[in-house]
C-alpha cells in the first residue's frame, strides 16, 4: 500500500505459507484493520463503499501526512494466485490537485498473468471475482449482524441480495446462456425471413411477411409476459416481506398478553402484601404485653404460692375445728370420740387443757384471710395475657414475607417497564393493516398469476400457428432455407435444455446450500435443541429444532444466535460457490460471547484454504490461539502512532503484544 | 456441445451451431 488511509508511504503485508491457511491482523479501534480490507477492494474494483453501501470519496482515501507534503498520490498493489497462475494487479492514482474527480481521471490499472500484462483489465477482474459476490468473502461483523435486516430492508436490497447469491451459486450461468442462444435463434429467424423475401414470388413474399409478423407478434407478447412476471415478484416480495412483518408482530401480541399478566400478577401480589401488613399491625397491637410478660410472669408465681399458703392454712383450721369438736363431745361423754376409752379425771383436765390450746390455734388461723376465687381470677387473666405474647420469630417471619412480596412486586414492575417501553410506538392498527395490505396484494397477484396464464396460452395459438406457417415454408425447396430451419430448431432444442437446467441447478444448489449450512451450524450453535437450518425462496433462515418446530427469525433471534446462522449460510455459500477466494473478516467475533467465539475459531481452518482475520484484542484474547491449532501462518499487529507516522505494521511477539 | 459463457459470447456459440447443422 502507498499513501492509503493510515498507510504512509510503502507499507507491505506478505501472508505465508503460500496464502494458505489462517492470517490474523491485531489491532484495537482506530488503527487500521478496516483499511486493509479497503485497499484490497480498491485495488480490485478502483472504489470502496462504506457499511452503509456509499462509495467513499478517493480524497477520503489519501494519507493525512502525505496530503500535508502537497503529495497527491496513493495506489495498491496486490499479487495473488488465480486458477493456478500468478498474478499481479497494480492500481495507482495521481492528483495535480486534492480532488475527486482529479484522482478518478488519475488512476491506472495494471494486471499481469504468469508475468505477462493483460488487456482490458477491469472487465478480467471482474471474471476473476464479481463486485456483487465479493460482499461474501469481504465482510465485516456488522454484515453478520444485519444479514436478515437485508432480506427485510425492502424488496430491492432483498432481490439485490438474491441475486448475489445466485450468482455466488453460478445460477446466472444457466440464465445467460439461454438468453444467448435466444438471442441467436431470433438472428436465425430474421435471417430467414430476408432470404425468403429475397427468393421473390408473390406467395412467398406473403408467407415471409406472415411469418415475420407472427414473430414480432410472438416477441411482443414475451416482452409482456416478462413484464407481468415482473410485476408479480415484485408483488410476491412484498407479500413475502410483509408476512413476514406480520410474524414480527405476533412478538407484539404476545409482548401485550405478558404485559396483562404481569399487571395480574402485580395486583395478586400487593394483595398478598396487604393481607400480611394488617396481620403484623394486628400483631404490633399486642405488642404491649410483651412488655409486660416479665412482670405478669413473677404475679402469677406470687398469686400461686398465696393462694396455695391461704388454702394451707384454710385447711389446717378446718382440721383444728374438727378436733375441737372431738374434744367438746370426749368431755361431755367423759368418753374418748377416738377410742371410745371412759376417761377419768385427770384425763379430763388434759382435754380441757387440750382443747384451749386447740382454741387458740383457731383463733390463730382465723386472722388469716380465707382462700377466694380473687386469687384465681388475677392468675387466670394473666396467664390468658401470657398467652397472647409475640414470639420474635412470628413477627420475622412476617416481615420476611413481606419482603418477598415486595421484591416480587419490583421484580415484576421492572419487567413491566421493559415490555412498556418495548410496546411504546407501536401501532396496534398496523396488524390488521398489513393483513388486509397482503390479502389485497394476494387478489392483485392472482389477477397478474391469471393475466400471464392468458398470455400464455396465446403465445401457445400464436406458436401453433407459426409452426404451421413453418411447415409450409419448410416445404419449399430451398437449401439455405432447410439449413436455416434445421439451425433454428437445433437452437430451440438447446435452449429449452438449458432453460430446465436453471430451475433444477437453483434447487440443488439451494439444497446443498442448506445441507452445508446445517453442517457447519451444528459444529458451531448454542443449544443442542436447534437441529437444522432451513433456507426460504428469499434466502432467508429458520432454525428447525429437534422436534420438527420451525422457529422464525422472531423466535430465535434473542438467543444471539443471529450471528452463528448467517456465519452458517456465508461458510455454505463459500463451500459451493463457483468462485473461488479468500475470505477477509474484520471484527466478526465483536458481538460473540466467549463460549461462541470459540466454537466458530475452532470451526474457522474448515471455512476456506485462506482467511484473513481482522480482530481486535477484545475478540480475540490471549490464549486463543490454541483453538486454530497451528493453522495460524501470519500473525502481524497494527499500531497508529500518530498522525505524523499513521499506522505501522509489525510481526506480533508471544502473548500477543 | 452443451456452450457453458454484460454478450455479443452469442457470435462464437452460433458458429458452433452452424457447425453442427449444415
């Protein structure tokens, strides 16, 4: 590269091994990698395009520091191998002023094959790669991302798209041809038309005029037929494309049943909340007692052990009162009340004596307060007190739920706000709207699918009747004429071979196409549950699971698995194209987490004989080299020194400094 | 036979053609 981008003046990248095998390029944001992919494209086409498909300015393409020198001039030179044969491709530009269109009117094209210059360079460039394929060996992780958005952007980026691939898968080759031998077979038939005028005769004259007129006829009515065909895909896109809006939308529907459902949950749990609240204030009202337990507690001990002392006494009197009683009657009867023993005097007076003291003892008693229910009655509302005591754990316990509730509660308001936010803009008309758009664009293809059928089957009146205008003409007698009839037919012949073989190679290709894009999606997915991947008319993808469910775009797209299905379809499209090249990747891995990341390094070496990896240190960090065991060939890094230097290339050392 | 090509290709697939029939 001379001058180009962050390049200043000569700077050369030389991958080993013969190209083959993988090359990384390592450099943070801003130091280059973009612009190496750049200066290739340029050299092959003379233009660069931007990731939005604009084509860069060249005076955006000029070195800073060389344009402060007043030097007006920058080019790429790129050897490479084509079909075996060395080849070399040198294009330069020079400006007597910083201009655009000085710099287009300055460039030069050089290529050599096996040493030897080329004519008509340009257009050899283009048979060697396609600008329109060469987004699929070009590309950037961006394209990965947005691969499905191009299919949905609208229907020309969509049919721009098919096209690409088709051509990738060389069905253009089928199509050219037959145009070609179209192409001849009408020459053929012009050329008959003037011999039989040239022949003379009145009749004859007729006849070629008939003819004649029914070709031009028959040429009118294909023009129109391709002109509704044309017409009707179109349409068929806009269907296709709004059915698949339509599938988008069924998102929103089951985004706006999640909202009603957490606003359920929502209100179920703040009810739940309520509920335990007025329970703990029903708890925090008894609160009190707690307080008072302790005290309560040592009452209750006191009221037992007087009310037990009282019923002592009370029983020791009642006792006293009895033996009294004995001794009363003993000494009435002079008569033991025991032992029925008759008593003399002295024993008398010792009952006499014994039943004062009795007295006393009494009397002793009787000062004390009788047992009563009051005793009872204190110790029972105290203990029903005690009771209703709080336990800590009761009130914990509450509380924890509580707080369950409330995380539950903010839980479900978070992922309120996020479907909100995700439902906000939406048109909820817009449904109803794109299915009344595809059912009236439907009716509109169905006119169009029965105005071709017409048209058709008057081209098959029109050809009939030619066939027998050519009978007729066949029958003359004349040479030139036979020959010419014999080379149209031959021609005919050819082309509706050719005109088979479109359809069928489409369909094959687009089946090994899925076949390969399935392999190479399995080795590098993320669930094991994804099965396969199928590929729609428009080359779009579903994903088709274990148990035969095909999920769309809108089902699989929050996996991250966006990236690994179009890296499948791109890896299927390099194995069966018809054009071979190295694949260049800047910055793919930026939006893989680490576990896919390493699936699709390891899955890289499998790609392509060469490829080219732009990464930064983020994508691809240290140690992840083993996963491409030993396939690494160059390892070179980038660092932009300043805007006086730009950027300088170097071999990278261990551990990737 | 079976010729397998923005034409004009066409000049050297009719003189194949031509070849063949005639």
């Amino acid at each position: 590269m001379l001058n180009f981008g962050p390049y200043y003046r000569n700077h050369e990248i030389s991958f080993q091994n013969d190209g083959l095998g993988i090359h990384l390029i390592r450099g943070g944001n801003g130091q280059g990698k973009t612009s190496i992919q750049r200066a290739i494209l340029w050299g092959l086409y003379g233009e660069v395009k931007d990731r939005r498909g604009e084509t860069i300015r060249p005076t955006s393409l000029l070195n800073h520091t060389a344009f402060n020198e007043d030097i007006y001039q920058f080019g790429v030179q790129i050897d490479f191998i084509h079909d075996g044969v060395n080849c070399r491709i040198i294009r330069r530009t020079q400006a007597i002023r910083h201009h655009d269109k000085k710099y287009e009117e300055g460039m030069t094209l050089e290529l050599y094959v096996d040493g030897r210059i080329v004519p008509e360079p340009e257009r050899q460039i283009q048979r060697m790669l396609p600008p329109d394929v060469s987004r699929f060996y070009f590309f950037d992780g961006e394209m990965l991302r947005d691969y499905e958005e191009l299919l949905e952007d609208d229907s020309r980026a969509m049919a721009l798209l098919k096209d690409s691939i088709e051509r990738v898968l060389g069905v253009p080759y089928f199509k050219m041809a037959r145009n070609d031998l179209e192409g001849i077979k009408r020459k053929f038939e012009r050329e008959r038309a003037r011999i039989m005028r040239q022949l003379g005769g009145s009749d004859l004259e007729e006849l070629a005029e008939l003819q004649q007129m029914l070709q031009d006829e028959l040429d009118d009515l294909d023009k129109t037929i391709n002109e509704l065909e044309k017409q009707k895909e179109i349409l068929d896109n806009k269907i296709a494309e709004d059915k698949r809006k339509l599938a988008d939308m069924k998102e929103v529907r089951e985004l706006a049943t999640r909202r009603l459902e957490i606003e359920k949950d929502i209100e179920i749990n703040e009810g739940k909340k309520d509920k335990k609240i007025a329970e703990r204030n029903t708890m925090i009202e008894k609160l009190y007692k707690n307080v008072l337990a302790p005290i309560a507690s040592t009452l209750i001990e006191k009221f037992e052990i007087q009310s037990q002392q009282a019923l002592d006494m009370y029983n020791q009197k009642q006792r006293a009162l009895e033996h009294a009683d004995k001794l009363k009657k003993g000494i009435k009867e002079s008569k033991c009340s025991y032992c029925g023993t008759v008593l003399d005097e002295k024993k008398l007076k010792e009952l006499e004596a014994e039943l004062e003291e009795t007295k006393i003892r009494i009397e002793e008693l009787t000062q004390i307060p009788e047992p009563n229910l009051e005793y009872e009655h204190s110790k029972n509302t105290l203990t029903k007190m005690m009771d209703d005591v709080l336990s800590s754990e009761d009130l914990e316990e509450i509380d924890k739920k509580i707080n369950e509730y409330d995380y539950e509660i903010a839980k479900l308001n978070s992922e309120l706000e996020n479907v909100k936010s995700k439902l906000e803009g939406v048109d909820a008309d817009e449904p109803s709207r794109l299915e009344l758009q595809i059912r009236t664009n439907e009716k509109e293809s169905g006119r169009l699918s029965g105005k071709i059928e017409a048209k058709k089957e008057e081209k098959l009146k029109l050809l009939e009747e030619k066939s027998e205008l050519d009978r007729k003409i066949d029958a003359i007698p004349q040479d030139q004429l036979k020959k010419l009839n014999k080379r149209i037919i031959f021609t005919d012949s050819i082309m509706r071979i050719f005109e088979r073989a479109i359809s069928t190679f489409r369909e094959e290709q687009k089946a090994a196409v899925e076949k390969t894009a399935t392999e190479i999606f399995r080795e590098i997915r993320s669930k094991e549950e994804f099965d396969r991947l199928k590929i729609n008319d428009q080359y779009g993808l579903s994903i088709i699971t274990v148990h035969n469910t095909i999920l769309d775009r809108s089902e699989w797209r929050s996996s991250g698995e966006e990236q690994i299905v179009a890296l499948s379809l791109i890896g299927a499209l390099n194995k069966c194209a018809q054009v071979k090249a190295p694949i260049f990747m800047d910055t793919p891995f930026g939006r893989l987490d680490v576990t896919h990341g390493e699936r699709v390094l390891k899955y890289l070496p499998k790609m392509s004989d060469q490829i080219v990896l732009l990464v930064t240190d983020r994508e691809f960090r240290e140690g992840d080299e083993i996963h491409l065991a030993g396939k690494i060939k160059t390892d070179l890094s980038l660092k932009y020194t300043g805007e006086k230097e730009g950027s300088i290339i170097y071999p990278t050392t261990a551990g990737g400094e | 036979l079976l010729i397998l090509v923005d034409r004009g290709c066409q000049e050297q697939i009719m003189t194949i053609i031509n070849q063949r029939v005639g």
